[in-house]
C-alpha cells in the first residue's frame, strides 16, 4: 500500500490498516510512504488515509479521507511447461544452418534463425521452458540456443579429381601406312626403246646387230689378208 500526498501545507496524515493506526505524522509540502509490514496476501486487508489540513476556511476546507480494501490475491496458475523441439541434423561436406528446417513456430514458443544456431522464445510469461534443455542452452533473456555445432556436422570434402585426356588405341586402318595419292602431273615413266615401224624391232636391238655385222666385216677381211700373205 502506497500513500503519496501533494500540495499541503501544515497538515497531519493518519493511516489505519485493519483498525490499527500505522502512522499519525505532521507534514508540510508533501508525504509519501509504502507500507508492507503484515499486508501478506493471503487474506483481505482495510485501510484508511485520513488527512487533517490546517489551512484553507476553517481549517477543515482541504481535509481528506478516504478508505479501501486490498482483496485476497489472486494465485495465478502455474506456467506451463514446453520443451524446444531439436530439428533433425544435417552431415556432408557442404551442409550449413540453411539446409536445417526450422522448427513450426506455436502458442508457446518462436524460433528464429541466427549466426549461433536456433533461438527459442517463449511467448508470454504463461509459458517456461525445463530445468533440463538437453542439447539446447539458456540464455540470459530467458530464451533458449541450439549451437550450430550440434545440429550441423561438417564433413571433409573429397577433391575433385582433375578430367584426364582420353587415350587413343590405334585401329587397324591406323597401322596401314598411308598411300601416297597421285599427284596432278604425273611423274615421266621409262622411256621404251621406240619400235621399228617395218619389222617391229626396237632402236637398240638394230643398232646391235649393226654393230655386230662391223666386227663380223672386219673379221672377215683381216681373214682374207692373212690367207693371201700365206700364199
């Protein structure tokens, strides 16, 4: 219970609280005061603020009272108890936070993306996460952190291996040496010995069987002389 007074001057203040009178004090300006001694709140409490002002007409034009209750205080429930729930982990060599599916968000708890992994958020003071978060962390705003490290398992990433040029096996059309293509002027065959038109025999053969009767006529006359000389 708090009594805050303003604007008086030579004044006096009396509170009662369940009949008993907890404070009978003169002020001047202003007063203010909480009272919480035997107030708990487990049972209904009456109180009255009576101020007595000295000035104004007669003495009693700025006096003041006034009284109330303080009712039984209402127990409110007991929060409810929700768990975050642990979206299934992701592996490989490339896998990140973005490839985790973030949990559907509901009455009682928000879930948010960020760089450290995936926040919680209760979202009211009806809900309270337990004692016991398992792979989740508390933190110092009430909500709740699941690191990266603990959903998100990298892995070591095999190097690509380079393209190798493709080998060539030789075919049997590859093992035939090439044949060399006539060319557009062909090259000058042998000449043949030319022919006699009348008898068919070659240039070179006459020419050797002229040849042939020149020695025999000189053979001959050598002979004759030599048979006269012996005669």
């Amino acid at each position: 219970m708090n009594v805050d007074l303003k604007y008086y001057q030579n004044a006096k203040v009396t509170v009662v609280i369940d009949g008993q009178t907890v404070e009978d004090t003169e002020f001047n300006g202003g007063f203010q005061k909480r009272y919480e001694e035997n107030l708990g709140l487990d049972k209904a409490h009456e109180w009255t603020v009576t101020v007595d002002a000295y000035d104004g007409r007669d003495g009693t034009q700025y006096d003041w009272s006034e009284s109330g209750s303080i009712p039984v205080c209402q127990t409110p429930p007991p929060a409810e108890v929700v768990t975050p729930v642990v979206p299934e982990a992701v592996s490989g060599c490339a896998a990140s936070l973005d490839d985790i599916v973030l949990p559907e968000s509901t009455e009682a708890i928000t879930y948010t993306k960020t760089e450290a992994g995936i926040v919680a958020t209760l979202n009211s003071e009806e809900f309270v996460f337990p004692e016991e978060l398992g792979a989740y962390l508390p933190q110092e705003d009430g909500s709740a952190l699941l690191p990266t490290e603990a959903i998100v398992f990298e892995e070591e990433c095999e190097p690509t291996p380079e393209p190798s040029e493709p080998s060539v096996e030789p075919s049997e059309e590859a093992s035939v040496p090439p044949v060399d293509e006539p060319s557009a002027s062909p090259s000058p065959a042998a000449e043949e010995p030319e022919e006699l038109a009348a008898t068919g025999a070659t240039v070179g053969g006459a020419i050797a069987f002229a040849a042939l009767l020149a020695i025999g006529g000189v053979a001959l006359v050598w002979a004759r002389k030599r048979m006269q000389h012996n005669a």
